[in-house]
C-alpha cells in the first residue's frame, strides 16, 4: 500500500512531533500488490470475468499463522491448510476446530488489569497554558514538566480559537502525531521479549523440562510472576490488532476562559489550558482543569502546573479489568449494569490477599493473635458502602464506568473512566445529538441533493445522515460548519462522525480528523487526504474546492460540493453489471450521475434499506432508548456494510480478504476438520432470505462498496481481520452466519439440526461463548433463536439445545443472557432436562446407561 509522509496542520515539524500521513493506494498500486482480489478487464467484456482460485493475502501476512486451533492454551501447535480448493464463496481453506468436551475450558482468565500499579505510562504527558496578548497575539506561556514541540505559536494558536474572547468559556479538542524515540520502542520489545521468556520457563516447568538457565533466573522470576500476569504478552483473545498507522495519537482537551479585567487592553484576560494524554477518554478531565484554570489565574506559576500534573498521574485505575475484544463488544452493546462485575470482584479480592499478606509478613510471629479481619467488598452507592468507613473496596455500580478519585489540592474529585473504550472513540460526544440535528430539518423540509454515486445512494432523497457516513466511507473530504458556535460543540460533532462511522470496527478516521482548525491552516488542511475538519469560519463554505460535504450544524444542511471528484468506472462496478443485467439500468443510472438513477431507485424501493435504519434509529431516539442503544446499532449497520462488501466481492471477483474462513459452504464444498459439521452450517457470511433479495441489496450498495474499496479504512480492515484471525475462537465456523440463518430463512428440519448441532459440538470455551453472544445480542431477541432448538422434533437436538443453555448460563456474560430468555422457553428447558434426569435415572437402576446421559456435561437446573 503506497503511502506518503506528509505533515498534518496539527502536527508540527519538529523531531519531537511528526505527522503521518497515509495516502490512499492508486488504482494501479491496488491491481498489482493489494491484497484485494482483482483482475484486469478481459478483451470481450461481454464474457464473464474469470474467477481466481483463492483471494490473495494481505500484504506481509503469513499463512501459516491461520491455522491455529481455536483453544487459546494452544499456542504453538500449527495445523496445515486443507487440500481442498477453495469453493467460490470462501477466502481461504481451513479446517474445523477439534469438537472439544472438557468443561475446564470455560472458566475465564485470571482478570488483568488495564493500568497496572507496575506500569511507568503517565495518565496525562504534558500540561499547557497559553494566553492572549494584544501586541503579540496567542503566546505559550508554560509547557509542564518539559516542551513537547518547538512550534510554540502553532499551538498557542490551537487552544484560543476564534471569538474566544466573546465567551466566557469554551472547550476544544485537537490531536498531536508525537512519535516515540528508538529507544523507547527498543527496551518496550526487549522487556516483552523477556516477560515471554520467563512465562515459557514458568510453563516448561510446569510440564517437568528445565532450562539451562534456569538456576540463574529463579531468584528474580517468582518476584515478578504478578508483573508478567498483569502484563501478558502472549497470544490470547485479550489482544487487538495494533494496526499499522503509526504511533498512538496525543489527544489534547483545551479550556478557554476569559476574565474580565478594566485593568488592562481590551478588558480581558483570555487564559487556556490543556491536558496532553494518550487515553482517549480525555472527557473525564474536564472538572480537573476548571479547578486548575481558576487556580492558575489567581497564581500562574509553574508550580500550579505541576500540582495538577501529580495529581491526575496519581490516579489509581488498578483495580479497572482489562476485557478482551469480544468483551467490549459486549459489554458496549448491553445495558446490563452487572455484566463482568465479577471481574470487579476478583480484582479487588486478589488486591484483599495481596495486602493481608503484606501485613502479616511485616508483623511479628503471635500465635495468640487472632487473623486479620478481611475489609469488606461492597457496591458503590449502596446503603453498606455509606454507612462503612470511606476505605472500603466498591465495585461500581455501573460496570460500563470505573469510579476513581482524584485528589486536588485535598479536594476528592470523583473520575468515571469507561471499562470498554473501541476504537476511533475519543472524548465524550452524543450521536443521537449529532443524528437529531440533521434529521429534524430534514424532516420539516427534506432537502434534496446532487446525485453522486457514492453519497446518494438512495437518490436525491437520500437521509442526510447515510451522506454523511457514506462521505467517510468513501474517504471524501467532509467539513462541519458552525458559524457563531462555541468551537467545543463543532469539535463534538467531528467526534461523533468518526465514532459513528466507525462501529468500532473501522480505523482511519480520528487520525485524519481535526476537531477544530481555522483559515490560516487551510494550506496544511488541504494537504491531508480524505480529512473531516471543523471549523467556525464562514469563510469555507464560499470555497467548494476545499471539500466534499458541507455540514452546516446551526441550520442542519449538508451541501455536496460543486467540484467533488466524480466517481470513476471500477471493474467491479462492470463485473456486477455483468453478472445481474436486470439491475444494469440503476447502477448505469447512479454512475452516471443522472436523473434515471432516481427513477430506478424509486421503482426498485429502498435497494440498501438505510431509509428503513434511519426509520428505526429515530424510532429509538424518540423512544428515549439512549445512547448505548444508538451506538450499538451504528455498529451493527457498519458490521453488515463489511460483511456484505465480502459478499459482493466473492460474487464479483471469487474471493474476497475482508473474511477468512473455513472452506465449505451452505451449498457444498468439502469441509475440514472431524467430518462433523453438517452442509447447513458450512456456509459464512452474511445471510439474505433468497437470491433476489441479495441481488437487490448488491445493486443498492455496489456503488458505495466500490468508493470504499480504495480507502484508508477498507486497507485497514484487511489488516485487522487478519490480526484478528490469528486470536479468534473457532476459526473454521462462521456462528454469525449460522445464527443469521436461523433468524431469517426458512429451514429443514434437518438443516436447522445441523446448526443446532453445529453450535453444542463447537462452542464450549469461555471466549467461544463469548463469540455466540456476540452474534446473538441481548437488544435482537439475545438467545431467542438458539433456544428455539427446545422445540425441535429430534429429541437429540432438543437436548443437546439444553445442554449449550447450560453452558451458556455458567458463563459469566452469558447468565444475563439466560436470564432474558421467556418463561415459556425456560420451561420446555426444564422440562427436557427433568425427562433426561429421568431416562438416566431408569438406565442406571437397569444396568444400562443411556445414550442421551451418557452425553451430559452438566445437569444443573436453571431458577426460571
């Protein structure tokens, strides 16, 4: 992928502070070494392109490295790819996990922390104060504990934006690209590489081989065995990709204040301060720095600085779980203010041995003393916690917030920090604020826009909000206009696209965005492809040629430019047009830019079903069903443009890289693994109700998928889909599509055992039942479709259904799951299990064990 290292308006040119820059790969570069599966346009274009055998990988990805099985405690042992060719429909062959029956398996890890007490990374970096001077302009009066860049004047600038002097207050947020010396990168990999040496000795010894060297390092490994677990490096489903974009960014929150002062010129002290951090919920500052500003007014001495600086670094979030990917993900998309509150437990009790055992041991030997009394662990907010002494441990009350303190100048100043933070989530932004302010003056008078293949993708009519995330998807240039706002509220905004753009799932957004900037960095703004900028200068919106999309927040318009790019002829584009003829005169339509695109796509109804979803998500909104719910639909949304993206191009090209999988699909194709999957299950990807329908859908997307697939965020995604794959649970099964299935076609009654099956035989460990409810969330009927296997005229499937329920209800996330499910399931479970009790209780008195009992992991009954 080719890119360019050019610097961004906020990153200034100095050895300290660089931008990176990474520019979209040509049409030619993608054809010739992308790991995207093209091919060049045959001579007659009236045949069908040929199809190649297999995707090709993403560049620098190693094959061998997909073949780990699923359970994460094999770490070493690689499998060798199947033999098979790979069927059209798959990306790449794989075999079948192992069918697994050890109950060991889904007990979960040891809980980490995501901020050890062990660890050297400060919570906040730098702390700056700029101010205003009438002669001299925006000046950098303190950088706390040292400089950071050169450029004093570009930063200044930054944090007192434009009529900050009209207000009495104002926020800002804008991004530093700090690259990390080689020496910092140098001893980071030389202590992960020692951490993995001692946990292999530890682990070599545990299986009875010793090492040479081991005499030598037993005195200082058993010292640092809690280090190590707190800081594990090895292979597990607790890892994420790192992506490949260069170094952690330094997210800046900037508060502007302005005193009035007769004293001196022009009446006012205009004063900002700033806190730089790497922690991307910058938001939980805020209060902090409103105390430090007042304080710094009435004492600007660098000792004031430093007095904040000690305290946000001595901020303990030890105690705060470290969650895996799948984790998150659940824990985002659920209301449940329980979900992993026993991970909260376990820290803390591991944190109760850890300091009784460090107070024995400084005492004296008294056999008469009685033990040490255990504090006690409550629940934050709760009467006991109250009534106790301030000391106690607390689990919070809300599991999706850490709650901490910070001491200020003897103050207590109580900090919520979110347990789950995704990526391309910075600060604290409301997307239904965001989703509102375009939607209700759409909704008084529907604004009609310039057709462009990739924006309009539902005509002219098409919501404002699905132009905006197809802006971002289609990397265009977009700017948020707010003439006369505070320049907090246009940073909010630029926030909460890259957030919703993003599901979580896509990368490339925040890097390239600016929260806020202004028209003397025009020149830099221009300079960085693809950017999403906010502004408070009139001044852009007389000037198309520096954007793509307007977004005008105070009257809630978007414009698209006059002198947008038009969108080029792809090959897909001429390949889908091939293959689906009856779908030729749209997307000619739509390519073109003309008026019969809006013909057809009134004939044809809503192809892509976004005006449904925006239906929905303003249905949600009005039902004040909150934020949480919002985002986890955005998310959804974004998961189903990736995976029907896939599927367009495996029917366009054969293959594609945005899924890797096991080699079979629902329609045959030789599978891998024990031969005990049935062709029901075999398949991947995202599920239609019937070939039409996913026609339809290919057609209304085509021209969005193809502006995608040559953007920052899709080279992204290949990336990460290959990093994840390596940690996945269940690398050879696709259980979204298994589950989608149940959900939206109708089945045989022996293709729905074949899933039914498909789903008792394979998922059995912790990260594996966290991966089903992943695809089963609590906020689309949770485990409704899975239990319906209760009802299932094979008496087999209708136990083993019981027994996955079993497994589920044991996990620690999937309790809340089992807990949501109807009576009405809850009782066919247990009256399945009374009459497997039963049969098992009737072959042991007649000497004979029954089939069905002898297949029994648990036979616990569950409280309905």
């Amino acid at each position: 992928m080719a890119s360019a290292e050019q610097p961004l308006p906020y990153a200034p040119r100095t050895s300290s502070i660089s931008a990176f820059v990474e520019a979209p790969p040509s049409d030619s570069h993608r054809r010739s070494s992308s790991s995207v599966p093209t091919s060049k346009f045959a001579a007659d274009m009236s045949q069908p392109p040929p199809r190649p055998a297999r995707s090709p990988l993403p560049h620098g990805f190693n094959p061998a490295d997909m073949d780990r099985l699923s359970d994460p405690n094999v770490k070493d042992k690689i499998v060798s790819t199947g033999t098979n060719p790979s069927s059209q429909h798959s990306s790449l062959s794989v075999p079948l996990p192992k069918v697994r029956h050890d109950p060991s398996l889904r007990r979960a890890r040891k809980p980490r922390s995501q901020y050890p007490r062990s660890s050297t990374e400060s919570h906040v970096e730098y702390i700056l104060v700029a101010s205003f001077d009438i002669d001299r302009g925006p000046i950098m009066e303190h950088q706390y504990p040292v400089a950071i860049t050169g450029d004093e004047h570009m930063l200044a600038e930054l944090m007192l934006p434009d009529q900050a002097h009209v207000r009495n207050q104002d926020w800002t947020v804008f991004f530093l690209h700090k690259d990390s010396s080689q020496e910092e990168d140098d001893a980071e990999r030389q202590a992960k590489e020692s951490r993995r040496a001692r946990r292999r000795r530890r682990r070599d010894r545990a299986k009875g081989i010793l090492h040479e060297s081991d005499d030598e390092d037993d005195g200082g490994e058993e010292d640092l065995d809690d280090d190590d677990d707190d800081w594990d490096d090895d292979v597990s489903t607790d890892e994420e990709p790192e992506g490949g974009e260069g170094p952690p960014l330094v997210y800046v929150l900037n508060l502007v204040n302005t005193k009035q002062d007769k004293t001196v010129k022009r009446g006012a002290v205009v004063k900002a301060m700033a806190i730089c951090t790497r922690h991307p919920f910058l938001h939980i500052y805020k209060p902090l720095l409103l105390l430090a500003l007042e304080e710094y007014f009435k004492s600007p001495v660098p000792e004031t600085l430093s007095m904040l600086f000690n305290a946000v670094n001595e901020m303990d979030l030890s105690l705060m779980p470290k969650l895996s990917l799948l984790e998150r993900h659940l824990l985002q998309a659920s209301d449940n203010k329980d979900l992993f509150v026993e991970k909260f437990e376990r820290m803390i009790q591991a944190r109760i041995s850890e300091e009784t055992a460090e107070d024995v041991a400084d005492q004296p030997f008294d056999a008469s003393r009685s033990p040490p009394k255990r504090p006690g662990i409550f629940r934050s907010g709760t009467k006991s916690y109250i009534e106790t002494h301030t000391g106690a441990y607390a689990v919070p009350r809300d599991t999706h917030e850490f709650e901490s303190k910070v001491m200020y100048k003897g103050i207590p100043i109580p900090i919520k920090v979110p347990v789950a933070v995704m990526p391309e989530t910075v600060g604290d932004f409301s997307l239904i604020k965001l989703i509102q302010n375009f939607s209700d003056s759409h909704a008084k008078s529907p604004q009609t826009f310039a057709l462009h293949p990739h924006l309009t993708t539902n005509g002219p009519t098409t919501h404002p909000i699905i132009v905006l995330a197809n802006a971002l998807l289609t990397q265009k240039r977009v700017i948020f206009l707010g003439h006369n706002m505070p320049s907090g509220e246009v940073a909010e905004a630029v926030l909460a696209a890259c957030a919703l753009v993003s599901g979580g799932l896509l990368r490339g957004f925040t890097r390239h965005a600016f929260p806020y900037t202004d028209l003397t960095k025009i020149d830099d703004l221009l300079n960085v492809p693809g950017f999403i900028a906010g502004v408070t200068n009139p001044t852009f919106e007389h000037h198309p040629e520096w954007w793509d999309l307007l977004c005008d927040i105070p009257s809630g318009k978007m414009k698209i430019s006059s002198k947008i790019e038009s969108a080029p002829i792809t090959e897909g584009l001429v390949y889908f047009q091939q293959q689906n003829p009856a779908y030729a005169n749209f997307i000619n339509g739509a390519s073109a830019g003309s008026g019969s695109a809006a013909a057809a796509g009134q004939q044809t109804g809503d192809l892509t079903g976004d005006a449904a979803f925006m239906a929905d998500i303003l249905r949600c909104i009005a039902n004040r069903s909150g934020e949480r719910v919002v985002r986890a639909k955005w998310r959804e949304w974004v998961l189903k443009f990736t995976r029907i993206a896939a599927a367009f191009e495996e029917t366009v090209f054969g293959a594609s890289a945005l899924y890797i999988g096991s080699d079979g699909d629902g329609d045959g194709g030789g599978g891998g693994g024990d031969g005990n999957l049935g062709q029901a299950a075999m398949g991947h990807g995202y599920v239609w109700a019937d070939e039409a329908t996913k026609a339809k859908e290919l057609a209304g997307n085509v021209t969005r998928i193809e502006g995608w697939r040559n953007t920052r965020s899709y080279y992204s995604f290949i990336q990460d889909v290959a990093q994840s794959y390596t940690v996945r649970p269940l690398k050879g099964l696709d259980l979204a599509h298994m589950h989608d299935r149940l959900r939206t076609q109708k089945l045989t009654p022996q293709q729905s055992k074949e899933i039914f099956e498909a789903f008792y035989n394979y998922v059995w460990s912790y990260d594996e039942i966290c991966l089903l409810l992943s695809v089963a969330p609590e906020s689309h009927a949770g485990l409704f479709y899975i239990a319906l296997g209760l009802f299932h005229k094979d008496r087999d499937v209708r136990v083993k259904t019981a027994e996955l329920l079993d497994r589920i209800a044991e996990h620690e996330a999937g309790q809340h799951w089992w807990r949501s499910l109807s009576r009405f399931e809850k009782l066919a479970y247990v009256r399945i299990k009374k009459e497997v009790e039963q049969e098992g209780r009737g072959g042991r008195e007649g000497g004979v064990v029954s089939p069905v009992d002898s297949k029994r992991v648990s036979s616990g009954r569950r409280v309905i």
